[in-house]
C-alpha cells in the first residue's frame, strides 16, 4: 500500500485560495508525503465525474474543494460520498456562518473575489507603481509611495515589493550603498512615508551573492561577496535605521510572505500614530 497522500485540490475560480489554504494545513503536519492535483475553473458535474475517474485510480486520495456553487458543492460532496473517497469543503460552513453573522445572503458567485471593482484597479496600479520604482528608480516620486523597503542587496526588496503590491500598497525599493545612496528628501524627513529596513546575516548574504555573480557569470566584483566587507555593510544599515529611527526586519529565516505581512503590521502602526 502507498504512503503517499494524492490531494486532489477542486476550485471553481483559480484555486490560488486553496492552495494557500492547503500549504497552511500541510505545515501542520512533519511526515507527510503527498502528491497534488489541481484543477481550477471546475463549474459541471462533467468536469467532477473525469476528476473523480483520476481520484479512482489512485490510493490514498483526499480531495479539498472551494466551490461557491451550493448545487454543485452537494453534488460534489454526494460523489465523494458513494465513491467513499473523503472529502473537505474549505469555504461551505465559513460561507453559512459569515452569512447568518452579516444578515445577509451570500452571491455565491465563482471568482467573486477577482471582480473588477475599484479595489482591484487599486491593487494593479499598485503593481505599476512598484514595477516602475523598483531598485531606486523614480526616487523623486517616493512621497507617493505607502511603504519605502530600504536594505543592502540581496535583502528580498524586490520580491517582497512585488508582493506587497500584489496586496495593493505602493512600494518603493531602495538598495542602501551607504547612508549617501539615500534620497535627500528621504534624509530630510525620515517620516515622509512608512519605512522599514531590512537585513540578514552577512553569511547568508555570502551566497546569495555569489549564486546572483554565477548567474550573471560575473567575477570581478571580490567586495560584493566578501564575508568581512559584508558584515560592515550589515552594521552601517543597521546603525542608518537606527538614526532615522526606521523598524528593521530579519529576513534571514523568513519567507517573503513572512516579511510581508510584518511589513503590513508596521504599516498599520505608521497610520495609527499618524492620525
């Protein structure tokens, strides 16, 4: 008999909440061997029978679903049932309750969360916004931004830019040479925006470089990968956030989503004292 788990992830829009939803869940479990199977847009009882001939065929399987449809949902839920194949709906009694709290009916509508309203044109020109104030660029816009990312290279500015845009703020990245590769406007006033740090263990710094000059097969710069040279610029950003007075984040073990979501907190702070 297998040991390994077949998980069969079922979405009625992109499935990108279910596979969230799953990776939170797994994490809670060390042993573990599982393979997974996702299908997105699922909107027939055609489309559940072909995944249920898969389902079949395999030992172990475990299907988990997002399906706003109640008709379909039921119906998916009666399959899994004679078949005896177990089955979770992750969305179905959140969706009950939240409705009973509101006082109000649900649409129940498929990728209800991708409609195009003002909040996701927010969230694209948030986007754009980072996009084109990436790696300092733009620097006489940054009082636009809602968060400014300052580090040393190889600090995650960029993913972590990208993704908060991806959440709808405004970002703005700022590699940091010394304290001269500031902004003026940013020296000047410290609390323009939000602004947080960030930093990592020069080791680890090591081989991120190094991995980013064999990538690019450059060799020449021996200072950018340099373990002592590194530890200096490690100590004078800390000590630069330190005297504006800027919240810095380790992100040595952390994950961009990780850092992310400190960044939102530290952001929320900024607001409340603002007010």
């Amino acid at each position: 008999m297998s040991n390994t788990y077949q998980i069969y992830l079922i979405s009625d829009s992109t499935g990108e909440t279910l596979e969230r939803i799953f990776l939170a869940l797994k994490a809670q479990f060390k042993n573990i061997i599982y393979k997974v199977h996702s299908y997105s847009f699922t909107r027939t009882e055609n489309q559940i029978l072909k995944i249920f001939e898969d389902a079949e065929k395999n030992e172990n399987s475990v299907i988990l679903y997002t399906i706003v449809d109640n008709n379909l949902a039921k119906y998916l839920a009666n399959v899994s049932d004679k078949k005896k194949i177990p089955c979770f709906g992750v969305l179905g009694n959140l969706i009950v309750n939240f409705s009973k709290i509101l006082n109000q009916k649900a649409s129940h509508e498929p990728s209800g969360q991708h409609t195009l309203n003002e909040e996701y044109y927010d969230r694209i020109e948030a986007i754009q916004f980072t996009m084109n104030h990436d790696d300092g660029n733009l620097i006489n816009e940054i009082d636009r931004s809602d968060i400014i990312l300052v580090g040393v290279s190889r600090t995650s500015k960029t993913p972590t830019s990208i993704y908060l845009a991806n959440k709808g703020f405004k970002t703005s990245n700022i590699p940091l040479v010394n304290e001269n590769s500031l902004p003026e406007k940013l020296k000047r006033n410290p609390k323009l925006t939000c602004v947080v740090g960030l930093s990592s263990e020069p080791e680890r710094l090591v081989d991120l470089r190094k991995n980013r000059m064999n990538s690019l097969k450059e060799t020449d710069s021996i200072n950018y990968t340099n373990l002592e040279d590194i530890k200096k610029e490690v100590s004078n950003a800390k000590k630069t956030f330190q005297k504006y007075k800027w919240p810095l984040i380790d992100v040595t073990r952390k994950s961009v989503e990780e850092t992310a979501a400190s960044i939102i907190k530290i952001h929320e702070i900024y607001l409340n004292n603002a007010k």
